[in-house]
C-alpha cells in the first residue's frame, strides 16, 4: 500500500492522494463517490490496473479525507437535503472538478484516463465536458447528468442519507454499523457485499476521516444540488465514454446512465443485471477488465 501525499493547489486546497504503477505509464485519475474516501478504491481493481500497465491515481475529494475540510461553510440541514435546495455559498461539482485538474497540474500530467463512480463520475463528467484537453478517455460508473427526471434516488434512500446528517455517527462503531446498514441497502442482488470485508473498510475510512464525515458529506450533497442539470455540458463531451450503472440502483436510479448515454451519442453503455450502487469483490475482475479494454482500445 502507498502512502498518503498532499497537493497544495493554488486555490489553498490541500488534496491527498495515493499513485500506484510505473510514472512514465499511461495515467488514470480514479474519482471517489459521495462520502466516500479514496480507500473506495480497491487494492484489487488497482492491481489489476497497474498490472495492465497503467499508473494509477486516486485521491481525496474535498470536504473528506485527509483533504481540505471546508468547515467556513455552513452544512445544508436535512430538510435542505430532503429537497435537495443547497445554500447560496455552496461550491459545485465545477469546483471539484477544477481540484482534480489541480491535482494533474500537480503531477505534470497533461491528459488522463477519467474514471468516477456515482458523485466521482459526476466530477468525472465535468472534466472531460470543461477541459476535454485533459481528457484522454472517460468511464462514469452510476453517475447521472443532473437532470431532474432522471437518476433520482429511492425515498428511503434520501430518508438514510438525510438522516446521517441529523444524527451523525459519534463513535467508530457507530459508523461502521451504519456504512453496513446503508450497503446492504445499496448493494444488489447478484452482487452481495462481504460484511468482513466493509467492516474493515468502514473502520479505515473512520480512521482516515478523523471524526470529520458528516457536515463535509453534506457539503458535497450539497455541490450535486448546485450544479443542477448538467446535460448541456455532458453533450459536449468528446473523449471516448464508457458508461456502466447496474439494474438495481437505490440511489442513482438506472434511467441516470441512460441519460448519460443518450447525451453522449458516441458512448459505451453497459448495464450489469443484479448490480446496484456498490462495487463488491464479485464485480472487480469484470469491472477491472471493462476499464482496461476501454482505456487500451482508445489508447
């Protein structure tokens, strides 16, 4: 495993990150979902990257982490989230999506190969969309455009989400509880989840976030209600797409692919049956092999 390392951008956010993988080889930027650390990914779809000879990259999101917290802004309170209405200081995924090509200016890297899961693909998106000289190629996992109608989260969904604001976990056990709680809710039906394995994965991510979650969780919310409908940037995108959502979703509803796909005409979209919004060990040969023949066949 690597260790933690800091960019300093010049906008004074500091974020951390991780790289795997020959420097000289074709890099790939991996971008993190809602909440959740750069830990998401794991060290078996990474090794498979690496072993593809890729160089991988994948960092902390602002607001979680061991990146900047925001904490002069305030959170949205749950009834904000229920209607999805963000404050008027909140930053959007543009925001975000300018940290990350911070961070390749960080690295010297001229171009990459996106790839982001749920929120990370969103980021991923306005990347290739804002700066599609940066772009070498994109693959957005459970990710939707922004628009209203469709990608929309289940009722209980938002009524779990919203509820980790209102009652945001105190102690470590607590969080692991609830992170195992919420992806038994998320994870499909084909694809269950592995409780040894997320509990242990819940525990680093505690670790690494220091307490911190859950006002810089509702804060990342909050950029999604920001940014609003993004389909008129996602229309621009040129870079090679790969679009991948599972059948089973409760929280980026199945019709959020389909519309990325449909607003990218030149795109790739796969729907995986039994797969829902959660990438567990049974889906990391088939996820890894997807990447790899993407990011190479471009290449």
């Amino acid at each position: 495993m690597t260790t933690d390392q800091v960019a300093e951008l010049p906008t004074g956010i500091s974020l951390a990150y991780r790289t795997r993988g020959e420097p000289s080889a074709p890099p790939v930027l991996l971008t993190a979902g809602l909440g959740q650390d750069l830990t998401a990914w794991t060290d078996p779809l990474i090794d498979s990257l690496v072993a593809s000879g890729l160089h991988v990259i994948h960092y902390d999101n602002r607001d979680i982490g061991r990146s900047s917290y925001l904490d002069h802004l305030t959170p949205p309170g749950p009834i904000r989230l229920l209607l999805s209405k963000p404050r008027r200081d909140a930053y959007r995924l543009e925001d975000m999506a300018d940290d990350a090509v911070g961070l390749l200016d960080h690295l010297g890297i001229d171009r990459a190969h996106l790839v982001g899961q749920s929120m990370g693909g969103m980021i991923a998106q306005t990347i290739a969309a804002h700066h599609p000289t940066r772009t070498a190629t994109l693959t957005s996992i459970y990710s939707t455009t922004g628009h209203p109608s469709v990608g929309q989260p289940a009722v209980s969904t938002k009524l779990k989400l919203a509820g980790r604001t209102l009652r945001p976990s105190k102690t470590r056990e607590q969080y692991v509880r609830r992170h195992l709680a919420l992806t038994a809710h998320l994870a499909g039906t084909a694809y269950p989840f592995d409780p040894t394995d997320e509990r242990t994965a819940a525990e680093r991510h505690w670790d690494r976030l220091g307490g911190n979650g859950a006002t810089g969780w509702a804060r990342q919310v909050q950029a999604i209600f920001a940014s609003a409908d993004r389909t008129d940037a996602v229309r621009r995108i040129t870079a090679p797409t790969l679009i991948i959502n599972g059948d089973q979703d409760r929280i980026v509803a199945p019709t959020g692919g389909q519309a990325t796909a449909t607003a990218i005409p030149h795109a790739d979209h796969l729907v995986i049956p039994g797969m829902g919004h959660h990438l567990p060990p049974g889906l990391t040969n088939q996820i890894s092999k997807l990447l790899i023949d993407h990011i190479h066949t471009a290449a």
